[in-house]
C-alpha cells in the first residue's frame, strides 16, 4: 500500500510539473510552437501566464493566423455566453463565461476550466484543450524564455531538435523585442498590444532551394485543404485537373482559378494523338467555365509540346499517403540534388500535412516560385 501511495504521489508531482509554470515564466519572453512551427511574436499567438497555468489565444487554434491546421475549430453562442472549442470527430468542449466553469462531450470537465480575458482577447488553458482534443504538450526553459509546444499526429521534429533549429528564430524574437522596450524605454515584458509578425531567420545548414509547385486534382476529393495549405505560406501552384472529368470538376476549377493558382489539364488516351485530342477538348471546355486559355499539361510529351502546350514534367512526385515527415524528408533529398525544381502534390494528402511540410520548408528558407507560362 505504501509503496502504491509513493508511486500515486510521483505520477501527481509530475503530473504538475507539466501543467503549472516555472515562476521565471512570468517575467520572460513567452514562446509557442505549433508542430514545427514557431509562432511570431505577437497577441494573437504568445502565451500567458495565469493562477500558475499556460494559457493561449483562441486564435492559436486558427489556421488562418497560424497556418498551422489541428483540426480544431471555435465559435461564441448566439447569447455570447459560451465559447465552444469542437472538431469533426464530435467532440466539443464548452467554456461557460458566466459561471467560469467547462464541459466536454463524453469526457469529464477538464482542469482547468476557466477563460481569461486580457486586452479583448480570450485565453484558454492550454493543457485543458491538449487533453481532450489529443494534442501532445511539452514545455521547456530556453535561454531566450519559456517555450510551449502543441503537437498533432503531423509533427516531423523531436522537440530537442526543434529547440536546436529555431533557436536562431527564438533569439532574433527576443533581440527585437530586447529593442522595442529599451527604444520605449520599458523594461517589464508585455504582450503586445497588436500583432507583430517577424520573418524566420532560415534554419542553419539546411538545404536551400526553390520550387515550382504543382498539386494533382480529381473530381472526387476536395481541393479546400490543400488550397489552404498553400496559402498558408503565400505559395501559388498549377493545380491539374483531369482533361476527361471537367464536367465534375467545374466547381474546383472556379476555386483554384478564384484564388490566384493556374490551371493545367492531365491528357487523357493512350497514343500521342489521343492526348492531344483530350488536351483539345478539355481547353475548350476550360474557356467555356473559367473564359481563359490552358497551357499547362502535365506530362513530357513531344506531341503536346509542339502543339504549343507547356509541359509541366515534375522532378519529384509526393505520394498521397504519405506522412509529413516522409514528404518532407523526399522534398530536402530532392532538393539537395538541384537548385530548383518541379515538385507535384496530391489533393487526396491531408490538409494538415501538407501544411506542415510546406511550412517546415518555408521555415528552412527555400523559395516558392510562382509559375509563369513561359518556357523555364
């Protein structure tokens, strides 16, 4: 019995050393990590410190101003009492504003369970969340300050080595913050007031490279979350879309076009003729749904080429099942062989994942080139 009740105690003081913060984070630059992503210093993504808990911004949980997709979505109630945390899966933790109190489907009220609200911001405990939507959470004493990671099944880095690359990121945050309080005169560290985005110094030793992206569509799986993916780091693609199927792809083809990436057609047929017959009839209807020409094909083909289409043949094709860290490793092996080249994606490859690569490769430093329809 004795020896249960020690191993209990253990399991609980470690348990706490987990959740509460060290005293020195109170008075540090505070970090946060999404996957292998560090956050830029600003209100909507750094952490606080409240009743000796790490606390986030709801907007850590937007993709939109992270870039960085948990599959985690919010939203107030109509009265705007309650702030509800929910994902596709059906589970959903709702934070009563009121009362200070939470409940989660199907699972106990998580602890702690309490919103804070500094400045306009909402903040949320971010174990609470971790726990039940199944992220992994770690927090670490840099030499710049507090760090806490959130992790989804898509992270590729160990958090020694993430700590390792970004710790150029983590001192050029701190160096400018260093510099906005002495020029303001201000010495206690606070969150700022308005975002302030800070371009990632590149990784040290990594590959550097630039890439033309192109992202493979199919009338059967939607293209929103690989569409977010690239917007997530300002990329533009040629996103190819079968030339025998755009009557089901009429609406992805508006989508694609709407958000500023072109579009290329994959022939259909067996002999050269063939492919070039499908190209043909596939451009007219191009015109007709989008009013503009397709020159991109996709594919190494003489016909095509002296037909005047410009064959977009890839050097590196991903794998639709492919994890984050197996498309990342194939993109730096590729990458490492030449200065630039051509990289084709799958629509059918979670949104999160490829979010997480391309942003791990913005992070390193390589360049998405935009494409031209002109001969590279």
């Amino acid at each position: 019995m004795k020896e249960k009740l020690t191993a209990l105690l253990c399991t609980a003081a470690l348990l706490l050393s987990l959740l509460a913060v060290p005293a020195s984070a109170g008075n540090s630059l505070f970090f946060l990590s999404l996957n292998d992503t560090l956050a830029p210093q600003s209100a909507q993504t750094t952490p606080i410190q409240h009743g000796g808990w790490v606390y986030v911004p709801v907007t850590a949980f937007s993709s939109r101003v992270t870039g960085v997709n948990f599959g985690i979505y919010y939203g107030f109630s109509e009265s705007g009492d309650n702030l509800m945390f929910y994902n596709l899966s059906g589970k959903t933790m709702t934070f009563d504003l009121i009362n200070g109190t939470a409940t989660a489907v199907n699972s106990d009220p998580p602890v702690p369970g309490t919103v804070v609200r500094q400045n306009g911001i909402y903040y949320v405990p971010a174990y609470a969340l971790c726990r039940y939507f199944g992220l992994t959470y770690s927090f670490y004493n840099t030499e710049y300050g507090p760090l806490l990671r959130m992790k989804d099944g898509n992270v590729i880095l160990s958090d020694s080595l993430f700590i390792s690359s970004a710790s150029s990121m983590m001192r050029s945050q701190y160096n400018s913050y260093n510099q906005s309080q002495n020029s303001s005169g201000t010495t206690t560290p606070t969150t700022p007031s308005t975002p302030q985005p800070v371009t990632p110094e590149p990784v040290e030793n990594a590959p550097k490279f630039s890439l033309y992206l192109g992202l493979r569509a199919n009338g059967e799986t939607d293209l929103t979350a690989a569409l977010n993916a690239l917007a997530s780091v300002q990329a533009t693609a040629v996103v190819f879309f079968p030339a025998d199927k755009l009557t089901d792809c009429a609406g992805q083809l508006r989508q694609a076009a709407g958000r500023g990436h072109k579009v290329g057609l994959i022939p259909a047929g067996d002999t050269p003729q063939e492919k070039l017959e499908s190209i043909r009839a596939g451009s007219r209807l191009v015109a007709q749904i989008l009013r503009q020409e397709v020159w991109f094909v996709l594919g190494s083909d003489q016909t095509l080429s002296d037909a005047g289409y410009l064959c977009w043949s890839p050097g590196l094709t991903s794998s639709a099942g492919g994890t984050a860290a197996e498309i990342y490793e194939s993109i730096v092996s590729f990458g490492g062989r030449t200065s630039s080249g051509w990289v084709l994606l799958d629509c059918r490859t979670a949104g999160t994942v490829l979010s997480g690569v391309l942003s791990r490769l913005s992070q390193d430093g390589d360049t998405f080139l935009s494409p031209r329809e002109t001969r590279y």
